[in-house]
C-alpha cells in the first residue's frame, strides 16, 4: 500500500507534531495501516521535551513530495546474470513481451543492459563472421538440449572455433582442415572421425547415434548429441553466448527510487535509450523505467494537519493529492484537484479536534497518545490563557490528562521551561516557531517563543533584532516580528523589524519607544496580532 503522509506546517510547534502522530495513530488503529505521520523540519525542544516525557518518537522528517521515481508503476523485469545465454534471455523478451531487460552483478549491482536489438545485431553478425569465441560449454549443452558424450575425455570449460555446418556433399575431405573448429555433423561415421582424428574444439552431431568404437578414440574434442537438426543447431551455437559478450555496458543512463521525475524527465529527452535500469539506495537493480511510465506518474498521498496556507506546507504540494486538511486557522490559499474532507474548528489546538474524532469512532487513545495530546493542547493555548482557547480546549485537555494520569501544571512547567534558550542561536530561535504571512499585498513573518521567563531572553534583543533584519532582507519581507509570549506575565514582548510605522500604529507603540513593546493580553498570533494587522492593511 502507499503511504499517506500526515504532516504539519514547516517549523513544526508542539500542536502540528502531536496531532499529526494522534491522528496517524487513530487511522491505523481503524484498520487502514497506511498512515504515516510526517514533520517538516526539526523538533524544537519544547516538543522535544514532550516527546521525551512520554517516550515518544518524532515523526519521519520529510522535506517535500515532489513525485519520485520510486512512486511510478515501472516494469519489474527479470533480473539477469551476466552469465546467462542469449537463448534464454531472447526467451524471457518473447515471454514477458519486454525488450529490454537488466543484467546485474552477484550482488545485484548493475551490470549492463541487454535488448532485443542487441539479440538481433548479434544475429547478423553470425552470418558474416562465424568465428565463436568462448562459448561455456555448459550453455551448449543448454541451448541444444544436449549432452557429452565423451565423458572420460579431459573435459573443456569453454570451446571456441569456426562453426562448420560438415553435411554430406561428396566432398567431405574438403570441408574443413582446421583444428580451432567447431564442426556440426549428423549421421556421418567417417565426418566425426576425421574431426576426432584433428582434435578439433568441439564435434555436434545431429539427430544421429555415435560408435562406441569412435567414442574410445583418444581425443580432446568435446563431442555432444543433440536432438535438434543441424541448421537449428548452427544458429543456436551463437545463442549459447553469455550476454555480458553483447550487452551494453558503456554510457549508461539509470535512476535511482529517490530521484525526481522533473529531473528525470530532463535526462530521458536527452537521451534515446527504450528502457532505464532503476537502482535502490544501495544500488541495486529492482526495475526498469520506459518514457510512457512518466505520462501519468502517481501522486504521493498528503493529510494537511493543522495548517491550510502554502508557503507554510510541504514544498513540491503542487505534485501530491491532498486527501484531507484539520486545522484551526483561517482559511487560506491551498487548492485541490477534487473535493476533498475539511475539518476545520475554531478551537485553540488541532489537537482538540483530533481528540474530538477519537471520541466520535469509538476509540478510546493509549496513554501514551493521550498524555502527548493533553501537552499539545496546553502549549498551543499557553497553559489556555490564549485567546485562542475555549471551554472544549480546556475539557479535552483535562480528559486526555486524566487517561494518560499526568498533570497538567506539571507538563506546562516543563513546556515552558525547555523554551529558555540559553544555549541556543538566536536564529534558532527565530525558526523555532516561524511562519510567513502574504496579506492584502505585504509579506511579513512572525515568529513566537512562549517561556516563562522573557527577561532572560530579552538580554538577547540586540542579537534577534540583528537576525530579524538580515532575514527581512535576505527572504525579501515588509516586516518580521518576534512575539516572545511570557507565561507568568500574561503578555508578550514584541521585537520588530522592517515596517516600523505600520506595527507601531497597530499596537499603539509610541513612535519615540525601541523596537520592542510589551503587549499585555496579547498572548495568539493567530487570533490578536495577524488579525490586528489585516484589519489595518484591509
């Protein structure tokens, strides 16, 4: 089955983490295990401490769902020795009706690539030049269903010779005279003897039985019996050859399951190949991809959680079917290919929806999950002093604390207390919880740090005003913001950069103060300081 990815937003907070691994969670409990949760960048140490504290592992780190070679439904083709007659590929080609098919090594690393032209070219080839050159005679024997009849004879490994077709024609002594032959007979008793009495490579006979009188000659001929006629036998000579004789091995052009199809369809235009080997990450063969696998490729599978804007989702979302969104944000640009399942609440963590649904099926969450939803809830509504948070936030939360038997004054301290930053960057800082805004024609982003102790941060203003520029700059933005949400205090510093005019006249910042406020209340970006620059801007 393919995997569905459940992701949050990029710069993943507590909230978009956990409800993608509960909601995962809860899909495969129903019975459809096809459900992966997914994360867009690092785990901060806030969510890490969460996961920390109930044991939990972070979601698989994504960084896009660009289509991939590995999501085509290419060809599976049998995968050759280098050792394999031609006979028996030219017979998988006619079998699977493929004509191309890969060669690999012992330990499945490519080798080379044989196709039906090549069966042909070798064809022609014969005609004009009959001259064979080490042929196993193990493959001999296979493609001429035979046998040696010389058993006791000193045994060769391969046999190599002018092919010589010695029927009967009145001129037999003419023939051939040349010891480095192979001479193909039928039932001609005075024929094999001479090619005996030369030693010559290898003696086929046709159809035909061989004296015991002849068998006990000495010699270092190979004699084998064959059941096919001798012009049968003559063109199946020089399908006993191994393919790695004939098969393309320079300049190969070949794929590995992780590369793009934007790249590969680039690499396939420049070249005139019918078939494209395909190598795992540890580069072995699993397949082979033809130009009609890139017309329709599949899509990779998203659920959207707690997020509904583009430049916050997974880049290459052009390229996957967005199956469902879950959020509690307003509603923003993301467009879909078909109608699709939206789920959107206003309540202060996705969280609280998801725990909402488990309820609906019927599902009561481990406690593990429960305890992870109860500290999503809390950091995302600030231990529910946000805006944001409602009376349901605060009941789901109480609810899953109860099933997981942990405290919520506990969690919150913890929380809020692994968000001090002393040993980090401040630009680390700064991505921690960032998201970008594009409204009514300005472009700004704002970035929010909860902690229970903003003095401590704030010692650090210079170092983030000097970052919040360079990333004003460098990303091309009207203005960046920093909300430093303190718990304790019930408010949040604000540090700006860019549009000083605008966010001062919004928040009703004296024009003589710093590049930082205080904003008693003021505890959501999403429901008081986003909303409060849109009705200015609108």
């Amino acid at each position: 089955m393919d995997t569905i990815y459940i992701t949050g937003h990029r710069n993943p907070d507590t909230d978009s983490i956990v409800s993608a691994m509960a909601y995962a969670a809860l899909k495969n409990a129903l019975g459809d295990r096809q459900y992966q949760a997914a994360r867009l960048g690092q785990v901060s140490d806030e969510t890490q401490a969460v996961l920390d504290r109930f044991d939990a592992q972070p979601p698989q780190l994504i960084s896009n769902v660009r289509t991939q070679v590995m999501d085509l439904d290419f060809d599976t083709p049998p995968i050759l020795s280098p050792a394999v007659t031609l006979s028996r590929a030219w017979q998988m080609m006619k079998k699977d009706k493929i004509s191309v098919l890969p060669i690999a090594n012992e330990d499945g690393t490519l080798y080379g690539m044989i196709s039906a032209g090549d069966v042909a070219n070798n064809d022609v080839a014969s005609i004009r030049e009959s001259y064979i050159k080490e042929v196993p005679v193990y493959n001999l024997l296979s493609v001429l269903e035979g046998r040696v009849l010389n058993e006791s004879a000193e045994m060769k490994d391969v046999v190599s010779g002018e092919i010589t077709l010695a029927l009967p024609t009145g001129r037999e002594n003419l023939i051939f005279s040349n010891p480095d032959s192979i001479v193909v007979c039928g039932d001609q008793p005075d024929m094999i003897r001479r090619a005996i009495d030369l030693n010559v490579n290898c003696i086929i006979v046709c159809q035909a039985e061989v004296s015991q009188e002849l068998l006990e000659l000495e010699t270092q001929s190979c004699i084998i019996s064959t059941p096919l006629d001798a012009y049968r036998a003559v063109r199946l000579v020089c399908h006993a050859l191994p393919i790695s004789g004939i098969c393309k091995r320079e300049n190969l052009v070949y794929f590995h399951l992780n590369d793009y199809i934007d790249d590969v369809r680039n690499k396939v235009l420049e070249s005139r190949f019918r078939a494209y080997p395909i190598l795992d990450e540890n580069e072995h063969v699993v397949g082979t991809l033809s130009r009609f696998h890139l017309l329709k490729p599949r899509r990779k599978r998203v659920i959207l959680m707690d997020h509904n804007e583009r430049a916050q989702s997974v880049p290459g979302l052009e390229q996957a079917d967005i199956l469902e969104i879950v959020d509690h944000h307003r509603l923003a640009d993301i467009e879909t290919n078909n109608p699709i399942y939206v789920r959107n609440e206003p309540v202060g963590s996705t969280t609280t929806i998801v725990a909402g649904m488990y309820q609906e099926k019927g599902l009561m969450p481990t406690a593990k999950i429960a305890g992870l939803m109860a500290a999503a809830i809390v950091s995302d509504t600030v231990m529910f002093k946000s805006p944001t948070c409602t009376q349901r936030d605060i009941d789901v939360a109480h609810r899953m604390a109860r099933i997981a038997n942990v405290s919520l004054e506990e969690i919150g301290q913890a929380i809020f207390s692994a968000s001090s930053g002393a040993d980090k960057t401040v630009e680390a800082m700064l991505n921690t919880d960032y998201k970008e805004f594009h409204i009514a024609g300005h472009n700004l982003a704002v970035s929010q740090i909860t902690s229970m102790d903003s003095e401590l941060l704030l010692q650090r203003k210079d170092e983030f005003l000097a970052a919040m520029d360079a990333i004003r700059q460098k990303k091309k933005l009207d203005t960046v913001l920093l909300m430093i949400t303190d718990v304790l205090m019930d408010g949040t510093q604000l540090l700006f950069a860019g549009d000083e005019k605008t966010i001062r006249q919004a928040f009703g910042i004296r024009p003589d103060a710093e590049n930082c406020a205080f904003l008693p209340k003021i505890m959501s970006r999403k429901k008081q300081v986003i909303p409060m620059l849109s009705s200015l801007w609108g």
